[in-house]
C-alpha cells in the first residue's frame, strides 16, 4: 500500500520556531506550501515541507557545488556532510571579490584613493 506522510498544522509551528498556528499558516503560504484539508484535520505533506524547510540551503548549495548539490544535500540529511567536506575533491574554492566604486566605500574596504 502506498502512504505519504503527513505533518499536521499544529506541528509546524514548533518547527518553525513559532508559536501559533495562524503564523505557521502565513509562513506556508509566503513559502507556497500548499495545507490540504480532510476529516482528520488540516496537513502539509513531509516531503514537501522538508523541501520548503530547506530551500535556502538547496540554493546555496546549488551556488556552491553545482552539479553536486545533491550528493551534499543528501549528505546533510543523514547528517555525514563532514565525510563530504573533508575529502580532497571537496575543497572547491569561490573567489569573490567586492570592487568598491566610491570614495567612502573604498575608504572602508581597505582600498587606495588614487
């Protein structure tokens, strides 16, 4: 038999560090998690709601590692992100760089007024 699992509307708010229900139905509603309804109450799927949960650290993952975000996403998950970021293949670096464009701002960034 195939079941989804399903997370209530009165445990969300725990989970979001929240403490009322109308809250946590605004944060699924600015997040478009979708809230079903039925007999038992009102529900979010898990899956969804993990994915909702963590979309900002999918995005920087995605930023980060490109193609392997999801090798490192599942890693988080299972909670052996640190076997991923201590092998040698991991330690791909970033360079970013801020170019300051006024006087004030290359003032505070270290940079020289020519």
């Amino acid at each position: 038999m195939f079941y989804i699992n399903r997370m209530y509307l009165k445990e969300i708010p725990k989970l979001i560090n929240r403490k009322d229900i109308r809250t946590a139905k605004k944060w699924c509603k600015k997040n478009h998690l979708k809230i079903h309804k039925d007999s038992s109450g009102e529900f979010a799927f898990l899956n969804d709601f993990d994915l909702v949960f963590d979309k900002l650290l999918i995005n920087d993952l995605k930023l980060k590692y490109d193609d392997n975000w999801e090798d490192y996403y599942h890693a988080y998950n299972k909670n052996e992100l640190h076997k991923i970021l201590d092998s040698p293949q991991s330690k791909k670096v970033v360079k970013m760089s801020y170019v300051p464009k006024g006087k004030l701002s290359s003032k505070l960034f270290g940079g020289s007024l020519k």
